[in-house]
C-alpha cells in the first residue's frame, strides 16, 4: 500500500518539481548573499573605501560617519536569525 502511495502522490506532485527547484535555488541565493552581507571581511574593506573616498574628497565628513555607522550596525546585527 505504501508503495502504491507513494508513486501516486509522486506522479501528482511531479509537475510541481520545477517549482520546487526554482524555490531551492531561491533559498540558496539568499543564504550567500547574506553571508556576503554580513561577513566582517567584506564590512571592513567597506569601511577601508570609506575611509579613502573620505581622504581623496569624494565625501564629507558627515556622508562617511553615515556609512560608517550602517556598516557598524551591520556588524553588529550579525548573521542572527539569518541563515
């Protein structure tokens, strides 16, 4: 009977397997792009851009304190309940 079950409920479900795919890969995506996001190595060489767009001009004081305090808060926020 089990067998039967499960070929039937395979058979239904099958054209839904590409859905389920796409879905899968989705959730992959997203797991790397937040590692990416919140990994340290990746905040710090923002702040080292900010720091020398910063010295070269491209942004006042203010702008960069701005940034520099997202990417903190980045930081801090962590990878928790993500992923």
């Amino acid at each position: 009977m089990g067998l039967i079950t499960g070929l039937v409920t395979g058979v239904v479900t099958w054209p839904l397997a590409p859905v389920r795919g796409t879905l899968w890969v989705a959730e992959q995506v997203l797991q790397e792009a937040e590692r990416q996001w919140y990994d340290p190595a990746t905040i710090q060489r923002e702040l080292d851009d900010i720091a020398s767009r910063r010295d070269a001009g491209d942004l006042t004081a203010d702008e960069a304190d701005r940034l520099e305090e997202d990417l903190v808060q980045r930081l801090l926020d962590g990878p928790v309940g993500h992923g």
